[in-house]
C-alpha cells in the first residue's frame, strides 16, 4: 500500500513539470513560427484544453477501432498500436484548431506551430532515449 501512495505522489509532482514542459515546447514552437510567443499562462490554458480535447478524442477512437479490431480478432496491442497512428492526423486537426481559435492566427499556422512542437518533442525523446542507451551500455561494462 506504501508503493503505491508513494507512486500517486510521484505522479502528482510530476504533472506541474510536464505541463511547464509543453508549454515551454509549445511557446518555443510558435517562436520559431514567426508568431507572437503567447503568455506562460495563455500558453498553459491552450495545452491544458488541448490535452483534454485530443484525449477525450482518442478515448472515443480507441473504443470505436477496439470494436471494429474485435470483431476482426485483432488482438489488443495491434489495435493500439492503428489507434496511435489514427490518433496523429485527429491531435493535429484538433491542435491546429484549437490554437488557431484560441490565438486568432490562421489554421494553417497552427499546423506548421503543431509540426514544428512535436519535431521537438520528437528531438527531447530521441536525445532522453540516446542518453539512456549510452549510460546502459556504460554500465553493461
């Protein structure tokens, strides 16, 4: 019972992190975009409503390919695995119109802001991966 109340605590002071996080990526994007960097505070309210809204969207896509890939006995991880790549056209379209509403620029400016956040969000992963890997290959020695 520890483990776990002690796990919740972790997940608990890490949200405020991951927040700070994507919206440091976020405004960085939209620098980089030519755009006018909004607030941290603008910032943080658009991924908080962006979060919500793509989840609540993948949790409804989820459910509708798991009942298509049941009835195909498509076992679960492969249903998961169509479900993140539908996912990817569905985050942008919601992104991209979210930001454009909510910061009152072009559409197609917040797709280039969602392409631009996500190469680096893709670059942090790829560096957090090849530092992992360095430090395992270290230790195996």
């Amino acid at each position: 019972m520890g483990a776990v109340v002690v796990l919740a605590c972790c997940f608990l002071l890490l949200l405020p992190v991951a927040l700070f996080l994507l919206t440091a990526i976020f405004r960085l994007a939209c620098r980089l975009c030519g755009l006018p960097t909004p607030s941290v505070l603008a910032a943080a309210g658009i991924m908080l409503v962006n979060f919500v809204a793509d989840a609540v969207a993948l949790a409804v896509l989820e459910e509708s390919v798991w009942v298509v890939a049941k009835e195909m006995n498509v076992p679960r991880w492969e249903s998961w695995l169509v479900t993140r790549f539908l996912d990817l056209p569905v985050d942008l379209v919601i992104s991209s119109g979210l930001h454009a509403g909510l910061m009152g620029i072009k559409f197609g400016k917040g797709i280039e802001v969602w392409f631009v956040q996500r190469l680096i969000q893709l670059s942090v992963v790829a560096v957090v991966a090849f530092v992992a890997a360095v430090v395992y290959l270290i230790q195996g020695n």
